[in-house]
C-alpha cells in the first residue's frame, strides 16, 4: 500500500466516525479530490518547480490515489465506487440547487 491511500483511508475513518454521515464522506471525498487538483494545476502551470519542489510529493488527484495502489480488481471497483461517489455529489449539488429560491 502507498503512504498516501493510507493517509486518504485514515482521514476517511476519520470523517465517518466523528461526523457519522453518509454525506460527509461523500463530501470530504469531492472536497480532496478538488484540493489535490487545484495544488497539481498550480505546480504544473504556475509555480516554479525549484521553489516549491515538495509539492512533487502530492498526487494528482483521488483518482491517481487509487491507480496507484495497483491491485488489478480491487482497483477497477474503487474506481467505480469514485465514479458513483461523484454522481452522488452531482445529485446533491443539483438538488440544493433546484430546493434554492431564486
């Protein structure tokens, strides 16, 4: 296992037993994945690799995560369950959206 899956399991566990809610996962797991986004868009395109070499450290994204834990199966259902994660955060994300007054 990488450092980093066991970093992103541990915060999980984390997140489910203090906050006890489906959704909250749901949310740290979207919240992260953004994150670790905007810091590899920064690295790549804006920031100066000499200055700020140990953001080479930080993967580029949840996805990149689980990819790198190559297990073969198990990979392909984490994958899956990332995707279904993200539809979820769609249909929240639309629902308060459509419940919004205007």
């Amino acid at each position: 296992m990488s450092i980093e899956f066991m970093i992103f399991i541990i915060a999980l566990v984390i997140v489910i037993v203090f906050y006890k809610s489906f959704y909250s996962f749901v949310y740290f797991t979207v919240i992260v994945d953004i994150f670790l986004r905007i810091v590899t868009y920064l690295k790549e395109n804006l920031l100066r690799a000499d200055a700020f070499s140990f953001l080479n450290y930080i993967p580029e994204s949840v996805a990149a995560i689980i990819k790198g834990w190559d297990v073969g199966v198990f990979t392909e259902v984490l994958m899956f369950l990332y995707v279904v994660i993200y539809t979820i955060f769609l249909v929240l994300t639309i629902m308060k959206f459509v419940k919004k007054k205007f």
